[in-house]
C-alpha cells in the first residue's frame, strides 16, 4: 500500500477531496464528467486527478477517447483498516477516562 501521509496528503486538498468523494458516490467517472461539478479548467482537473493516482487513490483506464477514473478498493481498505485501528485506541482511551471521572466523582 502506497505511503499514507502521501494518500492524506492528496486528500487534503478540498478539491481532491470532493472528487474522492463523488467517486466512492457515483462509481466510474471520465474526467469530464468531474471537471462538470467545478468550476476550473481541463488541465487543473487533469492535475488534481494525477496526483490522487500518485497517491494510489485512483486507477484509470482508457476508452475511446475518455480516461475512467475510478477508486482503488485496496487503497481505500488500507485507509480503513489504519482509521479503525486508530479509533480502536480511542474508544477505549475514552472508556479508560469515563471511568476514572466516574471514579472521582463517587470519591467527592
């Protein structure tokens, strides 16, 4: 799996973001067809869409004369199971917290 500060970094940018995000939403999309919901040019969404493939988020194929972009599942699992371990920690760190206030405020 490609290196995660370089995949949040990518995702970092509020425009790549929302492109993730109607991926996941909408499925395959030619680059066209997201250059539709924003307001810039071809090559800035062509630039945008290069650097999320870098990043591993995207694969792209060719047809015709459109380019498909579309989610990479394997990547998007790796970003999961990284949050879920993560929340995991948390969860229970905040159990551990719940537990030692109640603990104080039965003290008093």
């Amino acid at each position: 799996m490609q290196d995660l500060t370089t995949m949040f970094a990518a995702l970092g940018d509020p425009t790549r973001f929302s492109i993730v995000e109607r991926l996941l939403a909408e499925g395959e999309l030619s680059a066209g067809e997201l250059q539709s919901g924003f307001d810039m040019s071809a090559p800035a969404i062509s630039r945008h869409l290069n650097v999320l493939r870098n990043a591993g988020l995207l694969d792209r194929r060719a047809e015709k004369q459109q380019r498909i972009y579309s989610i990479r599942s394997d990547t998007m699992q790796g970003i999961s199971d990284w949050v879920e371990r993560h929340r995991a920690f948390w969860d229970g760190s905040l159990a551990r917290l719940e537990h030692a206030l109640m603990a104080e405020r039965d003290r008093k």
